[in-house]
C-alpha cells in the first residue's frame, strides 16, 4: 500500500520571481531559508510521487467551464506558461495516471464529483514553490486544482473533508510507493482589489495558530469567519486546509513566515506532524 | 456579476503574448473581435480600472492593466480609487 511521508505547505508570490531584485535583502534570507527547508525535508522523505494543492491562475480554466476541484489524470504536464517563468527548468512534468485515477476513483466513492483534465498547465502556483524549493529531479506529479480564485469557492469544511478522503486514497492504494503532499499558495494577501498590497499580518499568525493546534473545528469556524473579511488572495488557504486533513489533522510545525510587502504577501512554510498509518 | 466578454477579452490578452502585442498596437483592431457593450468598450478605451473592477475577476483586471502596459504605481492608485468609489455607493444605500 501507498503511504503518506510528507505534507507541506508554501506560500507562491510570483514576484518571488518577477520582482526578486526588489525583495529586501533580509525577506531574502527568510524566504530562500524557508524554502530550502521545505526542500530539504522533502528530500529526506523520499517520495515517489508529489501531489500539489494549487489554484489555476486563469491558464486551464475560465468563467465558461471553472471546476470546484480538477485532479490532473495527464501522464504529462506541461510547464508553466507565464512568461517570467520561462527560467523555470522544467517544459513537461510526469505525471501519475493511475494514482491520480485511484484518486478520483476514491472520491466518487465518497461523493465528491472532481473534474478531471488530462491535460494541464502547471501554472506558477505549482512550480515556485517545487522550483525555489530545490526540488529537482521532479518526481511524478499528480496536480489537484481548487478554485480559489472565482467565488462561488469550496467550502471550507468541503476542503478538509477533500483532504481526508485524500489520505484514504493514497492509503488504499494498492502500490508500494512513497507519498507527499505540497499545498500552495496564501497566506494574506490582495490582488487586483482595493486592498491590494495590504497584508494582514495579525490574521496570519492566528491562522498558524489554528493549524499549529490542529482542532478541526475551530480551524474552520476561524476560516469560515475571517476569509470572507480579508484580501482576495488568502482564499488560497483552502488548500492548506485540505492538506491539514490529508495530514491527520495533527497540526503542524510552521517553517517560517515573513511579512514581505516587496511581492505583496504574508508568506506562510509549514510541513505537517503526520498521523501515524 | 461578471461581465463574459470584457472577462473574455482580459483572459485572452493575458494567456497569449501575441495577442498582447497585438493590443498593445492596434488596440482597436483587436476591441473589434469582441461584442462589447457599447458602454463597456468605452470604459476599456479609457483605461477606466474602476468600470471594469466591478465587472471582471480581481486577478484578471491586473493581469489585463499589466499586459496592458499600465505601470503598477497607476494600478494601484486608481484600485483604490475603486474601493472609495464602492464605498461610497454602500454608504448612499
């Protein structure tokens, strides 16, 4: 059977790459550190196959056909498409088929109806973080998309529940293979609102309480309360939360966490404290 | 509510390079290919970031002013002015 060997989370600001040359010498540090951190634990773990957690960016979906959930079925991905990341090393990524199809398997047992697409861009969601990570030869990757950018979104608590019927899959998988998890994007932050630019730094480190806690239900009532209160951006933590119940629930311990306003984020690293199989 | 085709145009212009250049020199030419309400086209040809904010996805609105050769500084100048503008419509109910 398939087991679970790391569950992790980054922050995936694109002007870590388009604007790197504006970032503070000292939010480089913390950020390269972090990074490298996730990294090397993901190293450590040695898995076979990564899934990532991340939102389409407006590459694969538009407002005529936009998936709550997409599982990537694809033996092949294509790289990201964003012309600043034309240094990203990778033009096509492996996929996994028949994890991705177990996946998808799984959560129709379990009533949830994921689109599927055998054909994905991984956008920069996917790909800063695996690439300033370090992670490099890619392992096969199975994407999961959330809609995080297009209300109506996921709940909350449909999130958690995703992530624990993920464990279930990876765990009923009937190969022997070495599973992590990478869930993208937040923490605070606004794009193309009014508030853009402005992170909330407060809710950041409560939201990293709650996770550190790891109680289920006061994590999604914090979530269910304060998201709709704060920057666009931070819809992205759905996909921390479904990670958080992939991993157990078991809370996590936070890498690092730096306010940086040069590429408008909170940026938020953790990897999970894993659940016992 | 979001407005199909001005989201349409702004989704095009940022998923192709060559679409953006195209805009960026015939921005007319390219207007053309989309049924734009008369309104709507208007508020695109005035750079009108207010309009279009309140008809098009956050993301895609800085994604099209980007391609669009706005510089950031004027982008999030005239957002803000977005937010005052909705704030004072909630205010007069």
């Amino acid at each position: 059977m398939a087991r679970i060997v790391g569950v992790y989370a980054s922050s995936h600001a694109p002007l870590i790459v388009r604007n790197w040359s504006g970032v503070t010498p000292a939010n480089k540090v913390a950020l390269t550190s972090a990074l490298t951190e996730i990294g090397r634990r993901y190293k450590s773990a040695r898995p076979d196959v990564l899934i990532v957690i991340s939102p389409d960016h407006w590459v694969n979906f538009f407002i005529d056909n936009l998936p709550g959930i997409c599982v990537g079925m694809g033996e092949e991905h294509e790289g990201p498409a964003e012309p600043w990341m034309k240094e990203f090393p990778h033009r096509k990524i492996a996929g996994h088929p028949k994890l991705a199809n177990h996946i998808v398997q799984t959560a129709l047992e379990r009533d949830f109806e994921p689109a599927i697409s055998y054909h994905l861009t991984l956008d920069h969601g996917f790909c800063i973080p695996i690439w300033k990570a370090g992670i490099d030869p890619l392992p096969p990757i199975v994407p999961i998309i959330f809609n995080d950018l297009e209300p109506p979104f996921p709940t909350v608590r449909r999130c958690l529940a995703w992530g624990s019927m993920l464990r279930e899959a990876i765990e009923s998988y009937p190969e022997d293979i070495r599973v992590a998890i990478l869930a993208t994007g937040g923490l605070s932050h606004s794009i193309g609102e009014p508030t853009m630019g402005e992170i909330d730094e407060p809710f950041d480190h409560e939201c990293i309480r709650y996770f550190e806690k790891g109680d289920e239900r006061a994590l999604v009532e914090f979530l269910n309360e304060r998201l709709p209160t704060i920057g666009n951006g931070a819809a992205e933590i759905r996909n921390w939360v479904a990670a958080h119940g992939a991993a157990g629930k078991r809370g996590f311990e936070l890498i690092g966490y730096c306010n940086v306003p040069e590429v408008y984020v909170g940026c938020g690293f953790a990897a999970w404290n894993l659940a016992a199989s | 509510m979001r407005d199909y085709w001005l989201s349409k145009l702004f989704f095009d212009l940022q998923s192709s390079p060559s679409a953006a250049a195209e805009y960026r020199t015939d921005r007319r030419k390219v207007l053309d290919r989309y049924p734009l309400k008369p309104e709507v086209r208007a508020a695109v040809e005035r750079d009108d970031v207010v309009f279009c904010s309140q008809r098009v996805n956050p993301y895609l609105l800085r994604f099209y002013f980007f391609v669009a050769g706005m510089s950031e500084a004027d982008f999030l100048r005239k957002v803000k002015v977005a937010g005052a503008d909705a704030a004072a419509r909630s205010s007069h109910g």
